[in-house]
C-alpha cells in the first residue's frame, strides 16, 4: 500500500491544476452554458479563480491529510479511508468526462481526467489485492466517500460565498 498512497494527493492536485488554471477563461468565454446546462454550473455561480483555489485548497487537505496518516501510520483503518477517497477521486475524473461528452465540449478537467483515469484505477485494483477486506474496510470505504461528497459541497459553498464576497455581493 505504501507505494501508491502519496499518489493520491499528487494526482488530485496534477487534475485541479488544469482546473485551477482553465476554469475563469473557459467561463468568460462559454458564458451560454450557464443557460443551456443550468443544473451543471449551478455550482459556478459568482465564480471568481481565488475562490474555485480556496475551495480547491480546501478538498485538498482531507486528501493530503489522510494520505499522510495512512502512509506514516499504516493500518486498516487509515488505508480503508485512503481508498475511499481514492476511488472518489476517480469518480470525479469519471464526472469531469461525462460533463464534457454530456455539453459536446471541452472543459477545464478534461485533459488531467483522461490521463489520470487510467493509473488511478490501476492504483484502486492493485490496492484492493493488497488490503484486507473485512466488515471494517467495508463500512469505512463509503464513509470516506460519502465524506468527500459532503466535503465538495462544502467546498462549492466556500467559493460562492467568497465570490459574491468578492464581487461585492455581501458585505464582510
């Protein structure tokens, strides 16, 4: 397990830096998709770069955190929620990709989701063999899950409040 745990963090940060980098241009200049796929970019109302970096800096500590603590501390526990957000880490890849096929166009995230796709689920297969599937490893892996999914919804509310905050929208 050892060998592919720091990966986790350097393929979330390899991916967000695409996004990071892309998602300001891509929406000043797609500005008709907020109205043709309101569901898909709900999420980018009063979107502002320094907010999508604080909530990309935000998601990032569980991440790195967890991944630290596994790799440091090795044991069933700590690998068990490793590999939940490893696998929710590739189910965003998978999101990013069925965005792009979904609105025919590509979007900041395209690129580092098909590059990481691969050795992401290489990396959960290989796991999987490696650690001991027990009721324990069973009941943490959708815990980890269901956290991150709760974690990027907090996340997305950190950066619309900073936007609006930046843009003026509510007072500090």
């Amino acid at each position: 397990m050892k060998d592919y745990i720091l990966l986790l963090p350097i393929l979330f940060i390899f991916h967000d830096m695409e996004e990071i980098i892309g998602f300001g241009y891509f929406f000043r200049n797609n500005k008709q998709l907020f109205e043709r796929f309101p569901k898909i970019t709900a999420a980018y109302k009063d979107f502002s770069a320094e907010g999508f970096a604080l909530a990309v800096y935000e998601e990032f500590i569980p991440f790195f955190g967890i991944s630290l603590l596994a790799f440091f501390f090795p044991c069933k526990v700590l690998n068990a929620l490793w590999l939940g957000l490893m696998i929710s880490l590739t189910a965003h890849f998978l999101v990013h990709i069925g965005q792009s096929i979904y609105i025919r166009k590509y979007i900041p995230s395209l690129i580092t989701s098909l590059i990481c796709l691969p050795p992401s689920v290489i990396i959960i297969i290989k796991s999987l063999s490696i650690i001991n599937i027990d009721l324990v490893t069973v009941i943490l892996i959708p815990v980890a899950i269901i956290g991150m999914i709760i974690n990027l919804k907090f996340a997305h509310s950190l950066m619309h409040k900073y936007g609006q905050k930046l843009s003026g929208k509510i007072e500090s």
